[in-house]
C-alpha cells in the first residue's frame, strides 16, 4: 500500500456529524390558518472524539434546536431535515433518542432542569438506574458522582433550592456524566455563574474531552469557548457561517472568514468593543470617536 | 445628581441586611459602573436606586428632589431600569408595539402612534433600537438580544433622567452588547442621561463606565458606619 500526502489525518468517523440541518415548526395562528416557520436552515458540524466544539452564535440563532435535535428531543411539531450521522451511520428520530442519556449526554442551561421536589442523591440515583445500575449500586454510583466532581457526600441530602450556582452547575455535570457518554452537549452552561465557576466549568469540559469524549459546548459567550474549544462553528440566523480553528481569533480577526464572525470578534469589550457597520448600527461612537449621525 | 444617602435594605424583618448604610452618586451625563460578584446585592442597590424597592433608612433624591413612590398618576419615574431578562419585562400577549406604546402616556391608540412614529424618526435618522419590522410581532417571535433592544428603547422612550442598567448584555452575545452600549453612551454623553451600569463583568464596565466603583457587602452584625 502506498501512502498519499492525500490521505486523511483521522479516518476514524465523526462521532457526530450534522450536515444541512433544517428545522422547520407548522404554527396555527388566527383560528385554522396554517404558517411554516424554519428557524434553522442550514447548519453542519461535526464532533471527534477528544475534542471540545464550540458553536457560536446570538441568541436566536438555533443553536440550542441543533442539540435538541441531536438528542431527538424537537417538540411534536418541528419537522427536522438534513442529516444527523452517529458513528458514521445514518440515524432517525428512534436511533438518536436510544443514544440520547446513553451515549450522548445533555448538560443543560440551568437549575430548572433538576427536579425541585428531589433531593440530589434521589435524582442521582434514579439517572443511575436509568444508566442500568442496579439498586444497590446506584447508592455508591451516586456517591462516586458527586465526589468526582469535587462536591462533599452531604450534597446527596440537600434539594436543588439548596444548592449555589456553581454546585448546581456540578450536580448537573455529574448526572449528565453518570451514563459514560461518548458525546456530551454543553447548552450554555456559563451564564450566570461568577468568574471562579465559569473557568471550573470550563476546565471540567476540557477533562470530559481529554478522557477521551467529545464535547459540543453550545454558547454565546465566545471568550470563554476559545478558551477551552478547538474548533469554533459560528451561526446566524439558523445557518453555518464559517468553521475556524481557535487560533484564527486572535488580532484584528484578519484570519475569520466571514465578516459576522469579524464583527462578534471585534465587538468583544477587550478586542477594541467596536460596532459591525451594517444596520444594527446605532450611531454613536465610543470613547472620543466622532459621531456617526 | 442621582443621590442614595444611607440606604439599607433587607428582605425580611430579621434577615441580613443586604445593604447597609449604603452611599451611592449617579451624576448626569455620565456612566457610573457598579461592579462585584453576583449574589453581593448590586441588584438591590440598583432596584432601590431605582423606587423599586423601599429602603429600610436612608433616602433617595434625584436632582433634589426625593423620589416618590411611582404611584398611578405621578407620571413616568426619572430613574428607569432595565434588567437582564427582557422576556420577563414584557406582556407575552402584547404585540411589541404595544410594549413600546406602554412608555407614552394617553389613550392605547394615541400611544401606539407616538410609539411608532418615534421608532420610524429615530431608525431614520440615526438606526435606532428597534427595527420598524418588529412592531407587529410578539416577543417570542424575535431573537433574546431584539428584545433587549426594545427593553431599552421603551426604558427611553419616557425621557428619564437617570437609567439603571442591571446586567442588561450579561446573557446577550457579543454584537447585541455593543449595541446596547453605544447607545447609552450617546444618552449619557451626548443627550446628558446618567447611567448607573450594574455588571459583574470587569472588561465591559472598563469599556463602557467613565468611572468605576467596587460594591462593598454589608458588614454583618455592625453597627452602621460611612464609607
């Protein structure tokens, strides 16, 4: 066999690849009329194992129906299109929801998502059952959670009103960790959280992909995704815009493709806080600059 | 000026006091930032700065003149505030020109037209907040940092003299922050609007405030002293 300077570096599959995702919703409004609305048109990404992916992007832009739809977990009335490949294999809704607690774990936004009436241990143990440890196990399975992520055994008897910020932040990584996933998906897991907990939380992801899972952290906040990514995915409005590697954030974003993905670099309050110049422009200048209206 | 002399608060008769002989001084036409660690009572300050909450002692005074309880009648409050989740702002029922028409006093159709109008003048001359496009949609039918947008406009829209702004990009991207804050940097500077900008986020409030000040906690279980 000879070797081709062609060949592909990693020819292992993807864990996870998105290609030409769409998301559409069927709405009524006013009475029976019937209205389409698709507020993801085009995105793709893909996810290596041991590799921490941004996706960045407003408020807005479909970044958090991405994840649902890889967890199979779009509402009743979204019609997803495009293709979402799991190993290299095809997948449909039934596939993605086997693999989703499994093999792909959710590490969502907020406290919201523990149950406020459970205290953490019944919670911790109920997921570990869920995972198909047995009983007995899933007392010291629960255990083993929550001091993995640096959380004293007593946090096991408080309920999630009792918990700060940053613990619940921890009690929700052990949870989403407790099923070994191959693939875990970081909804906007910093926001919120005072400094200290935002770099802890940071840091733990990075350690989730140097075991040796993928991580798709899903973000706004693009200071804290160069920090720990490898590669950024930037989206608008539902689409792809560019795929760059961390290192391409740096100066004047010379390196970006896209002008969006210029513009949310230089609008970052330590790359110079400037404004995209196109009509979200609101006139004024900063800071001596002359005004523009 | 924008005066708080003394102020403490606590939410429950025997909780800890939140704030605690609290000194604070918004001047016009400049940004004051307020920094420290969430859960430290900035948003309390903010909120009592603001007539939302009453203080236990001490007092608030705008230009000299203490402010009143914001009561039905008394016209709209000089010290407006914004805070960081502008869905929980707004009526969810409401379209967004009747949210921005909430600024303007009168009738609801005299009120929607002065919202229009000042939202077609000020996109036309100078891009304002809000896109005209947005007037006949819900809030949930436009994008987190569309709506903060509007939640600024209509704090605005009632010409105050003083605004608060509670962490009002903290969960908005980049782009939508600099928006926001080139804004209210014409207000304050060029328009003369005092701007106490609340933040846990150092960078930003170097960027955006003319001078910045740390929050200090209450001191627990002391007696009351200045500083």
């Amino acid at each position: 066999m000879t070797t081709s300077p062609l060949r592909p570096v990693n020819p292992a599959p993807a864990l996870l690849a998105v290609e030409h995702l769409a998301v559409s919703f069927t709405q009524y409004e006013r009475g029976l009329r019937r209205r389409t609305v698709t507020p993801v048109t085009d995105i793709s990404l893909d996810v290596r194992a041991g590799e921490v992916v941004a996706l960045v992007g407003a408020s807005g832009a479909g970044k958090s129906l991405l994840g649902h739809a890889v967890l199979g977990m779009l509402p009743p009335n979204a019609t997803p299109a495009g293709s979402i490949r799991w190993r290299g294999e095809e997948t449909d809704v039934q596939a993605l929801r086997r693999l989703a607690g499994r093999e792909v774990a959710l590490l969502p936004q907020s406290l919201s998502h523990l149950d406020p009436t459970a205290s953490v241990g019944a919670q911790l143990r109920r997921a570990a059952r869920l995972t198909g440890a047995s009983r007995a196990g899933a007392r010291a399975v629960a255990r083993e959670a929550v001091v993995a992520q640096g959380l004293d055994e007593s946090v096991l008897k408080l309920y999630p009103h009792q918990l700060s910020g940053g613990m619940g932040r921890r009690v929700l990584t052990a949870i989403a960790l407790l099923g070994n996933p191959s693939l875990v998906i970081a909804d906007e897991p910093t926001p919120g959280l005072a400094p200290e907990s935002v770099t802890a939380v940071l840091r733990r992801l990075r350690s989730i992909a140097e075991g040796g899972a993928g991580v798709l952290l899903i973000t706004h906040e693009i200071t804290g995704a160069l920090a720990v990514a490898d590669r950024v995915v930037v989206v608008d409005r539902g689409r792809t815009l560019e795929e760059s590697p961390v290192e391409a954030f740096t100066a004047d974003g010379e390196r970006l493709a896209h002008p969006y993905s210029r513009a949310l670099w230089q609008a970052l309050p330590a790359n110079g806080f400037r404004m995209a110049d196109d009509h979200t422009r609101v006139g004024a200048g900063m800071r001596g600059e002359d005004l523009a209206c | 000026m924008l005066i708080g002399r003394g102020l403490s608060y606590r939410y429950s008769r025997r909780g800890p006091w939140v704030l605690r002989d609290h000194d604070v001084e918004v001047a016009a036409g400049r940004v004051l930032g307020l920094r420290g660690p969430s859960g430290c009572g900035k948003s309390t300050l903010a909120a009592v700065l603001a007539g939302l909450r009453s203080p236990a002692a001490g007092t608030v005074e705008v230009d000299g003149v203490p402010l009143g309880d914001g009561s039905p009648g008394s016209g709209p409050r000089p010290v407006q505030l914004v805070l960081q989740h502008p869905e929980r702002a707004m009526n969810p029922r409401w379209k967004i020109r009747d949210v921005l028409a909430e600024a303007f006093a009168g009738s609801r159709d005299a009120a929607r037209v002065a919202a229009t109008e000042r939202v077609e003048s000020e996109w036309d001359a100078h891009h304002g907040l809000v896109s005209p496009e947005w007037l006949d949609r819900f809030p949930h039918e436009i994008s987190g940092g569309e709506l903060q947008r509007v939640n600024l406009a209509r704090a605005l829209f009632t010409s105050p003299a003083y605004l608060v702004a509670d962490e009002i990009s903290s969960s908005l991207d980049a782009i939508t922050q600099t928006v926001l804050w080139h804004r209210l940097d014409h207000e304050a500077h060029e328009r003369g609007l005092g701007v106490l900008a609340v933040s846990h986020d150092g960078p930003l409030l170097a960027q955006v405030a003319d001078e910045v000040i740390e929050f200090q906690p209450a001191r627990p279980r002391q007696g009351a002293t200045h500083g």
